[in-house]
C-alpha cells in the first residue's frame, strides 16, 4: 500500500483538473486602433467586475488589434485596456443569457505623455515576455506571502528550479550570477540576493543568455553563454531602505537569527546581511567554494597542483578531503557580509562596487557509508565521527572607467582566505559480496589548511568610430600559497590473511604550494561590412600556469616521542608548469532576427613536469590542435527565441596525472600517475528554444545539450584479494554527457490557477578499465515533473511531484547493472482565515524503489506553523513553527557512481524541533512608496 502512496498527488492533481475544466460560454469581441488608425498590437485587455474592479480575464491584442476574450459567467463587467504612450481606456458590458456574445466594435485609444506608473488596474498580471535573449517574468504574476524572499518567488516561474542548497536551475541551465538593477551583488555569490531580498520588493526577474565575461572583454564569442538572472526593483525600493530581521528559538536549543538591510537609488547600493543559526541553514556547495575564491577554486583547493572534487546527491562539495564533514551532520554557521555599489561623475563615468563576506562554519558529524561495488566485487563499510571547521573571508571590488563613449577601462582586485580544520576518525571494514571478510582499518586524521588568494582581473576596451570595430586587452591574474598540515595515524589488518602483516603508520605531513595563473587576451575586431553587419575578428591568447609545491612527511619516533623520521617516499618537490598559447580568427554577422558567430582557433598547448624525491621524474609535452566553434541565435517573432551552439575543444592532462602522486590520507586506496597520458578532445552542442505567447499566457521552453570525449580521462583499477585498489589515469574512448528537457507553465480558466509540466533527464556513458577488462557504464535517467498552484487573497495551494527513473548498465559483469526509482512529491497549503492570520502546512514525500529492495525507503516530512501580523502595514510577523512533526527525517541519501558503485549515507541530521520566530520588515520608504500605479503590466516591443 505504501509504495502506491507517491500516486496521491497526481491523483489529486488530475481531478483538480478535471473538476476546474468546466468553463461559462459568455465572450466580449473588440478591435484596438490608434487615432490614425492604425491597430494596436501586444496592447493589455482587461475584463474586470464592475462591482469590486477585480480581475477575470486579461490577454494582449493581436497582430490586427483585436481581442477575443471567452469564458464569461452572466453580470455586468468593464473592459480595461491599456499601452504605453496610451490612456488607459474603459468600456463596461455586460453578459446575460440572452446576449452571451458582446461586439464593442472599434475602440480608439488617444495617446497620453504620462508614465505607465499611473496606469492603474487592479489584478492584472502579464506573466513573461521574450525580448532578445532575455525572458522577464513580472514578479506581480506570482503571488507570494508577506515573508517570501526572492528564492520563494522564482520558484513559482515556470522552468526555474531551486535545489535544497539555494542552486537556481532556469530553462536547463545553471544560474551562475545575480545582478540587482543591473549591478553586481555581492560578487558572484547567486544566494546572496536569492535568500536575503524580500520578494515583495522585486518588479521584474529576468533570465539573460549573456555572454561570458571573457567574451564580453575579449569582444570574441565563442558560443557560451551564462545564465544571468537579474532582478528589477519596485520604483518605491529606489529610494529607501528595506529589509527584514527575524529572531528565532525553540527546543532542542535550536535558534536562528538574520538581518538584512538595503538601500538603493539611481547611483548607489548598499547591503548588509547577517545569518547565525544551528539548524543546517546554508552549507558549503560547489558554488559557496567557487565564490570564496573569486572563481580560482582550482587554486585555492589543489594539492601539489591536483584536486580531486567529489560532490553528493544533496550538492555539497568535498574537495581534496578537506570538506569532509561539512557534507552533513550538524551544522552550526555565522555569516555576514557587506555590498556598496556607487557612481561618480555628470555622466557616471568613474563606477564602483566592492563587497565583503565571511562564512564562519563548525559540525558535528556522524556518518555511515555503505559502498557497493558489484564490478570489484567488493562492499565497504565506512563509519566516521568528525569535528570540523571551516573559516572563509572574500574581498571582491570593481573599478569602472569610462573617459568617454570610445573607452573602457576596468579592474577587479579580489583577495580572499580560508582556514580549515577537520579531525575526523574512521573505521573501515572492506569484504567481497559473499561477505568473506577481506581486511579492517582505522584511522585518525587531523588535518588543518590555510588557503589565501589574491588576484585581479584588468581590461581595456577602444572602439573605432562610427562602430567600425574595437581592440580589446583582458587579463587576469591570480597568486595563492596554499599550506596543508596533517597528522594521520592508520591501522590496516587483514583477519582473514595471516600471511600479510599489518600495516601501521603515524604519520605527519606538511604541504606548500606556490600557485599562481595568468591569463591574457589581446583581440581586434573590423567591420567589414555596415550593410551587411559582418565583423571580422583576430586574437592571440596565453593561458599560463605554474605550481610549485614542496611536500615533507615525517613518521613518529617512538624512541624520542617525536616526529622527526622522514618518509622519503612520501616527501618530494614539484615544479609543474602548462601553458595554451592561441590565435583566433571569427566571423560575425549580426540582423534584427539573428546572429551568426563563427571562429576557428589554432592553439599550441604544452606542459613540464619536475618532480625531486625518491622516485624523481620529469614530463615534457607538446601539442597543436585546430578548435573550431560557432553559435547562432534567431528570433522569428516576438516572444520566440532559438539559440543553438557547437563547440570543440582540447586539454592536456594535468602534470600530477603523469607523475607520481604522494597520498598520506588513505589507508586502502593508492593512486599512481600515467606518463603515457594523452590530450584530449571534445565536441560540444547545446540548444535552447524560449517561447512566451501574451495572448494565452503559456510558456514554453525546450533544451538539449550533449558532450562527446575523445581520449577522455578515465581510471584502470586493480583491486586484489585482500581488498587494496590502486588507479591510475588513463584515456579512454566512447564517453558522452547529455541532457534535455521540456518546461511548460500555462494558466487555466479559473482564476488563480495555474499548471506546469515539465520533462528532463541525462543519458551518460563513461568508459573504465578494471583488472584490464573495459568496462562501459550507461546511464539514463528521465524524469517528469507535474505542477500546480492555486492562488488566490485568502487560499494557497501548491503540489509537486518529481519522478525520475535511474537505470545503468555494464558492459563487464552485469551484477552492476542497477536500477531504481526516485519519487519526490509536496504538497503546501496556506489558508488566512482572517486578514491577520495566516496557517500553513508542507508536507514533502521522498519514496525510493529499486535495487536492493532492502533499500527501499519511505520518508515523509512534516512542517506546519501559524503566523500573526501586527501592525497597520502587518510589518511584524510572530509565527510558531514545528519541523518534522512525523520525526522522519533519517539522513539517508542514495548515490550511483559513473562506474557503478551503489553508495547509501546515512548522518545525523536534525529530527523534530518547534520554532517561536518574529520577523520584522523594515520598510522605510521614499515619497513614492504609496503610489498606486504598480499594475504589472509587461510590454513587448
């Protein structure tokens, strides 16, 4: 019975739809012209009540002006239209049983020089609109709650996902910066804005395909693009200050406790946060990593010039071992952070923004991992106890000069530094799938790293007149010296072996690395042709890197009580230097529907490799290779947008991937290089298709991307009798990465509700070598999404179901072969039943069914609460909350590895608490903060 549970929602779903399908027959018919006659297109048409001005219906007109709006009951209506540059024009009808069909004929609007702030009509609510390579969705559109921040509202977008960490996913691509007005905020951190902004104060939230800020520098696109999402402001948040500060407590010692205050005007910005709490509030994901060091995570995080990133299914990130326990357990965070942005000069010459964020972190983790690995015929069992934490402190700042309209110059200084602490304890106990015993181990790891950047980012950008062309320099430049120090002390023994000895070590190791990057690009671009608006372009480019890294491990000394014995096999020096020297020739050819970019780079790339110890060794490798790409947009109507891509590239392997490694932190997993290591190649496509139809309200958006390698990097592990596995790199052919998906959101005939449905996945295959026999994983996982909201003044409803079936198989043992079925449904209700109060429930579903069925799952999770406001303008907000009210919150989470490893992890994780909480808005406004003319009208030119 329980296994049909995830078929609820969708039940409740589809009868929803069927019950809301019936619709009224009445309809009102008029054509929109301008005094010359001429119609007027994308114009709002508006059928409200004429007894409380409540909105029904609202749609654009038509390419011919007209207007056809069905599915009116019987009573009296007005028809409100409105345009830019246009007064706002209002005709009351009325439907009855014996007209049911009104012909208001030609209606003329007269211009009007006013600001479409004075066009005032209640309820209407224009969802999106598709200008160039923007999609703007009007915040107005999707209804929020008094305490809603910005990550609440753009859930509700139709093709915008939002994962448990704060990542924001729109229309198949990962939002990796979010602006305000335009402007940075808080550098390059998306949940900054997404978690601090109130929802309430956001006008417009749109999605650019922008360039990437190298392209934009350089002036030479080469076919990427990021996903941008910038968000608007309300014109009465323009002059102010707003925010919120909320104070929470409740039992089990839990509390939380958050400020934030902004301040915007037409030159300046200023924002400070504040977040303090232990109930695993934020955390450490590949993005908070990235951020932290200003994009230079390689950098900041390498070992000798190497990393090694593994990030689980909930999107935390463990690099190089030293965010071990910040994976799970419980978390207890600081956070603060401060953003000014600010103009100078007559006509804003001189631009600047500089922002500063700590992270103050700390953990108690108790995790157990269990690991499958059908093809080695091996099961590991993993139980650690760790203390960790972690410190960073980022410093961003932005300089902007413009002297004139010809010239640009531009730098961005960043420094940053992070400090580390794990001490974690691990048992492990390693047997083969008959649960023969194969060997147990422990080990104690304390480990502490500090990791300081400092770095800038410098451009300068000429343009011809009469836009004949540019010459564009770009360079940036990071330094690092990274400092490792840990003592790990193991025990390895093998129970059932008695002719292996154990293996014992108390070891001591401290690491250095002197990193440093260059990358620089001088680019020239000429008109060739005004009429036809074909460019031509010309770079040369220099990438550079260079790591130097010193490693000393030192075994203890038990005659002395000290560590002092060196380990020569564990001690070395590197000195590992690469470089990708390039030069470019594109063609662009731009028209008021399309863009076409081709370009075709030639590119030297080299690398050296010296390594001192007691297996000293050196590489020194050169290639050329010929990288082609190009990308073309097109837009055939308004509202509709294809953007499509295909790219090539090549990379060598990394030095530490052909030479030695040196390993002190694992007691049953070794890691060797591969000297024959080749570069690898890669071809690349990615489409992407928006289409918004105002008259209808329906959007639409499909995308697909897939990679294909050539001499990808993969592994050949060897594993033994007595369960010790050692890798190497290696390439390898057949490996692709893809996925696509469909976004639908539409509105129905009742008013307030709206459904979306949406369908993605990924297929992927990676080649591996395991005891020299190839093995190919395939791996296809679709899911389908189903969604639907119904929203009106004093009732919320939300449901949500995500299904999504993983299935891999082996081309080498088939007792690999795996697969299982994910389901995960919400439901969260929302009734005022006065106009102070507000009760609420979220129930989460998370179902798991496959292989093992011993690994089935059912989890249900419980929150409700109820809130009062206070206050004329109900600014104050005391809410009573419990968490987990069915106390099921386990900790479980489920991995399948590209290789076939089946990995379940179970950690404490925090079960049922109750929260007293007040949050108060702050909300002291200019003099425009009351104007009544925020109608949420969207115009399309």
């Amino acid at each position: 019975m329980k296994a049909k549970l995830y078929l609820i929602p969708i039940f409740c779903l589809l009868s929803a739809s069927i019950v809301f399908a019936q619709k009224p027959g009445g309809s009102v018919h008029a054509t929109i012209i301008d005094q010359k006659k001429q119609a007027i297109e994308y114009a709002t048409a508006t059928v409200v009540n004429a007894a409380d001005s409540s909105a029904v219906k609202s749609i654009a007109s038509g390419k011919e002006g007209n207007i056809d709006i069905h599915g009116l009951k019987t009573g009296n209506y007005k028809l409100v239209v409105s345009q830019l540059g246009f007064k706002k024009l209002v005709h009351p009808f009325s439907i009855s049983n014996q007209n049911p069909s009104v012909q208001l004929g030609i209606l003329i609007m007269v211009p009007d020089v006013k600001t479409l702030d004075e066009v005032a009509v209640k309820g209407v609510k224009a969802t999106a609109a598709i200008k160039g390579d923007t999609t703007e969705f009007n915040a107005a559109a999707f209804k929020t709650q008094p305490n809603d921040n910005v990550e609440q509202l753009i859930k509700k977008i139709p093709g915008v996902d939002v994962d448990k960490d704060g990542k924001v996913t729109a229309q198949g691509q990962q939002v990796t910066k979010v602006l305000v007005d335009g402007k940075e905020f808080f550098g390059n951190d998306p949940k900054a804005a997404t978690k601090n902004l109130p929802a309430d104060a956001i006008d417009k939230v749109q999605f650019i395909n922008d360039k990437t800020e190298k392209a934009k520098n350089t002036g030479i696109d080469d076919g990427q693009r990021d996903k941008v999402m910038n968000l608007t402001l309300k014109d009465d948040k323009k002059s102010g200050w707003f925010g919120n500060a909320t104070a929470a407590g409740g039992t089990d010692d839990r509390y939380l406790g958050q400020f934030n205050i902004n301040h915007f005007d037409k030159k300046r910005q200023f924002s400070a946060l504040f977040l303090s709490n232990n109930v695993n509030e934020s955390g450490f994901t590949m993005e908070d990593l990235n951020a932290f060091t200003n994009g230079n995570i390689f950098d900041a995080f390498g070992n000798n010039g190497s990393i090694n990133i593994n990030i689980n299914s909930n999107g935390r990130a463990n690099i190089n071992g030293a965010f071990a326990g910040i994976n799970g357990g419980l978390i207890t965070n600081h956070t603060g952070g401060l953003n000014y942005s600010d103009m100078w000069g007559k006509k804003n010459q001189l631009k600047f923004n500089a922002n500063f964020i700590t992270v103050l972190s700390s953990n108690n983790l108790t995790e157990t991992d269990n690991i499958q690995d059908p093809v080695q015929n091996l099961l590991t069992n993993k139980n650690i106890i760790g203390n960790n934490t972690y410190n960073s402190y980022r410093l961003n700042m932005k300089l902007e000069y413009k002297p004139d309209t010809l010239n640009t110059l531009t730098l961005k200084p960043n420094l940053s530094s992070s400090y580390t602490h794990n001490n974690d304890v691990t048992g492990i106990t390693s047997s083969d799938l008959n649960n023969a015993l194969l060997n147990q181990a422990n080990q104690s790891l304390d480990q502490v790293i500090h990791t300081p950047v400092v770095g800038a980012q410098f451009t300068a950008n000429h343009k011809f007149q009469h836009g004949k062309g540019s010459v564009n320099l770009f360079t940036t430049d990071s330094y690092s010296p990274y400092k490792n120090n840990s003592t790990n002390i193991f025990n390895l023994h093998y129970p059932t072996n008695s002719t292996l000895p154990d293996s014992t070590a108390n070891l001591q190791t401290g690491q250095t690395d002197h990193g440093t990057i260059s990358n620089t690009t001088l680019s020239f671009i000429r008109q060739l042709s005004k009429v036809h608006k074909l460019n031509l372009t010309v770079s040369q480019g220099l990438q550079y890197r260079n790591d130097n890294a010193n490693q000393t491990t030192v075994d203890y000394n038990q005659v002395t009580g000290r560590y002092e014995i060196l380990a020569p096999n564990l001690s070395g020096v590197y000195d590992n230097t690469n470089y990708r020297y390039s030069s470019t020739v594109g063609l662009n050819k731009n028209s008021p529907k399309s863009n076409l970019t081709i370009n075709a780079e030639l590119a030297d790339l080299g690398l050296k490799g010296d390594f001192t110890g007691a297996q000293a060794s050196n590489v020194d490798r050169q290639g050329w290779a010929l990288v082609p790409n190009a990308s073309f947009s097109y837009r055939p109507k308004p509202g509709t947008n294809v953007y499509m891509s295909l790219r090539s590239d090549v990379t060598m392997p990394s030095v530490t991937d052909l030479l030695p490694i040196i390993n002190t932190t694992s007691t049953t997993y070794k890691k060797i290089g591969n000297p024959d290591l080749r570069m690898s190649r890669s071809l690349s496509f990615n489409g992407n298709m928006n289409s918004y139809d105002p008259k209808t309200n329906n959007y639409f958006n499909i995308y697909a991307n897939f990679v294909e390698t050539w001499k990808g990097f993969s592994t050949e592990s060897y594993y033994d009798n007595t369960g010790i596995t050692t890798s190497r790199p290696v390439n390898t052919d057949g490996n692709f990465t893809s996925n696509f998906g469909i976004n639908s959101g539409m509105p129905s005939k009742i008013k307030g509700l709206r459904f979306n449905l949406g369908f993605n996945g990924n297929i992927n295959r990676n080649v591996n070598y395991i005891n020299n026999n190839k093995n190919a994983v395939l791996r296809v996982a679709p899911g389908l999404s189903l969604g639907g909201n119904y929203d009106v003044d004093k009732f919320q409803f939300e449901l949500h179901t995500y299904t999504s079936y993983n299935n891999a198989t082996n081309s080498f043992q088939h007792e690999a072969d795996n697969h299982y079925y994910n389901f995960n449904n919400s439901a969260t209700i929302g009734v005022k039943p006065a106009k102070s109060w507000r009760i609420y429930s979220e129930l989460n579903q998370s179902l798991y069914r496959g292989m093992p069925s011993s690994a089935n799952t059912s989890v249900y999770l419980l929150n409700a609460g109820i809130e009062r406001y206070f206050m004329k303008s109900q600014n104050l907000t005391v809410a009573l909350t419990g968490f987990d009210l069915l106390n099921q919150n386990s900790g479980i989470q489920r991995t399948l590895s590209t290789t076939g490893q089946i990995t379940s992890t179970q950690t404490n994780t925090i079960g049922q608490y109750f929260f007293l909480k007040i949050i108060y808005k702050i909300s002291k406004m200019g003099s425009g903060s009351d104007k009544p003319g925020n109608s949420g009208i969207v115009i399309m030119r």
